[in-house]
C-alpha cells in the first residue's frame, strides 16, 4: 500500500510544497547564484554562449566541476546551451553521466523548434526506452530521478506535458514524426464521467489541472500535425474527434470555448484534405473513405459508398460537404447516366423528372419480372 502511486503522488506533492514555503514568494531573486564557485561560474557562461574549446576542457580535466549546477534562474548548463541552440555544447554535455534535467531541454528544444538538438537529446540512452517519451514532468516525479526540474523550481511546462504534446501543440511535423518513431503516442482521456482510482484521485487532488490536463491533451490529438502523421484515416479521426469535442463543449461549460474551438479545428483540418486533392480519384477516395482502394475509378464510382460525406452530414461538418470539390463529385455521381441533362434548361430538368417519374411503376413492374434485363440494368 505504501508504494501506491497516488500515495508517492500525495507525498511528492507535500514535499514540493514545503520547499516552496521555505523559498518564499521572491526565491527569483535570491542569492543562490552567488554560491557557485568561480569553476562553475565559467562553465555556465561558456555553455550559454557555446565556447565549445572550454566546454569540452572542462568536461574533461575538471574533477570537482558539478555539471548540474544552475545559474541564479535555476538553469544548468545543459538547458542555457539547448536555449541558444548550441548543438556541438549539446552533444558534449550528453555525454556526461548523470547529467540532470535531460527532459526540460527535450521540451526547450522542441518548444524552439530545434530540430537537430531535439534528435541529439533524443539519442541519449535516457530515451532507450519510449515509456520516457510518454511520461510528463508529473508522472517522472514519481520515478524519483531528476529527468525535469521538478526537484527544484519545477519546470517551465506544464506538469502534464509530454514531447510528443508539446510538439504537437507547437505544430513541429518533423519533431512529432521523430517522437512517433520512437514510440511515443497521445494518450486520449478519460471519459469525462469515468470513475477509475486514477482519475478520481486527480479531481479529488485538483480539478482544475485535470480539467486542464484533459485539455492539453486533446489539443495535442486535434493538432493537424498529430492527425496527419499519427492516423491511419486522418479524416476519419477528425471527424469522430470533433464529434467528441462538441459533446465536451456542452458537457464541461466552464471550458465551453477551448472545446469548440478544437472542434472547429478538427473541421478545418479535413477541409484542408480535401484542398489538397488533384484529381477526382484523391476526391473520391476521401469521400468514401477507401484509401487504399486500387480499382479503377469507373469500377469505384459505380459502388460509392460516400461514407465520409454521410459522417460529415451526421455530425454537421458543413463546411466539407459544402466544400466545391465534395459539391463537384456528388454532381458527377448524381448525373452519371445522364450527362447530358446538366447542362438543360430548368424546364427541361423538370420534364425529364416528370417523365421519370411517371414511368417508375412500369420500370418497377419490368425490373420484377425481369432483374437481369440489358434495358432495365443500363
């Protein structure tokens, strides 16, 4: 029972909070960068400002030199070197054992955009395993190690932010494809009524972080970026997850705005597909949802099933099935064996369906008695 994780949460929780009582409100403005030796004091000056000659000297002829050791902001070297994009100062201080805060500068680097930082950090025997890259700051705190912040002033991110969120929350398609390579996934909530050990504890410990946690995360899943690298069918998933966004909206009032407005992204996003098209056969599959298809497009168009569209009207995605290309198929598909009538009259239009109309009991009668008829089938 004493190993639980919601009691190791409650603990840790505890202890941060008295160390932040002992700090006090102003600990920005202490004096703890008057502690650091002279040593260290030049060891952080030449990572921020990448003296890689004195980097590397340091690293290696120095015995007492603390590589950990943080500046009066409470960043180490490592974190002012990812901060100003010294990538050779980087890969330096990977190779130090040891070395903490590996997890803040993954999150700086990719919070900047720094592509090839992000890869070298993420090269580092610590990310060995993708159950790194799937923890945020909160949950590593309970691994007892030093991978964020958290040990000390916390981290500049959000406790339940992961990489692979961040990244997509920062729309970073390179940085979110390297992190699914390595493993790394979004992990979708909870429903909101769900009465598990675990989410009970978080809203009984704070309801607003976890109204807050629930929301980063399905700002990461409703980024185009995650939708687009992480799906199989990313229309598919964009329509059901706003769908499900919409009913959080009317379900969590006080966060009515964030989830429409997710819910409207996850709209744009599909429309933004359907942009993207340069034939009518990209068309089509999107439409009917058969990605994969390898027929012909006579062969598909005479079995449209159109069941993205039929998703779309469910859950009044009005801007896809208003979009030109989706009005331009469905005409085609609607005129098909009578091409010619489009371009008639409305008067002729009429005439043709007034015939059509008049006629369909002895079409009926002719179809029962004969199916396989050449006539009735053409």
């Amino acid at each position: 029972m004493d190993g639980s994780p919601s009691l190791r949460r409650m603990t840790v929780m505890r202890e941060k909070g008295r160390r932040q009582a002992v700090r006090g409100p102003a600990f920005m403005f202490n004096d703890r960068g008057t502690s650091l030796t002279a040593e260290e004091e030049r060891f952080l000056d030449a990572a921020e400002y990448g003296n890689i000659p004195v980097v590397r000297k340091m690293l290696e002829e120095s015995k007492t030199l603390n590589v950990n050791c943080v500046d009066y902001m409470g960043q180490n070297a490592l974190q002012l070197a990812v901060g100003n994009e010294h990538l050779e100062v980087t890969e330096l201080l990977l190779k130090k054992e040891n070395l903490a805060r590996i997890g803040d500068a993954l999150l700086l680097a990719i919070s900047k955009g720094y592509v090839r930082i992000v890869e070298a950090i993420l090269n580092h025997p610590g990310f060995a395993a993708s159950k790194r890259l799937t923890l945020s700051p909160s949950e590593q705190e309970l691994q007892d190690d030093d991978f964020y912040a958290y040990d000390e002033d916390g981290t500049r991110f959000s406790p339940d932010i992961t990489p692979i969120i961040l990244a997509a929350h920062c729309q970073k398609y390179e940085v979110v494809h390297m992190l699914l390579m390595k493993g790394a996934r979004i992990e979708r909530p909870h429903d909101y009524f769900c009465k598990c050990g675990d989410c009970t504890e978080k809203q009984r410990h704070d309801s607003f972080s976890h109204s807050r946690s629930r929301i980063n995360a399905y700002k990461g899943l409703a980024s185009p970026a995650y939708l687009s690298l992480s799906s199989e069918d990313p229309v598919l998933t964009a329509l059901e997850l706003s769908n499900e966004l919409a009913k959080l909206a009317n379900i969590e009032k006080e966060f009515k705005n964030d989830y429409r407005k997710l819910s409207m992204q996850c709209k744009d996003f599909v429309v933004g597909v359907l942009d993207l098209c340069r034939d009518s056969e990209e068309v089509e599959a999107i439409l009917n949802g058969d990605l994969e298809s390898a027929e012909p497009l006579e062969v598909h168009r005479h079995k449209a099933s159109l069941s993205r569209v039929k998703l779309a009207i469910k859950y009044e995605v009005k801007k896809f099935v208003a979009h030109p290309n989706c009005q331009q198929q469905l005409l085609t598909i609607w005129y098909e064996n009578l091409s010619g009538l489009r371009e008639q009259t409305i008067a002729i239009k009429c005439l043709v369906v007034l015939v059509v109309a008049l006629g369909l009991p002895f079409l009926a009668i002719g179809y029962w008695i004969a199916p396989c008829s050449r006539v009735l089938t053409a």
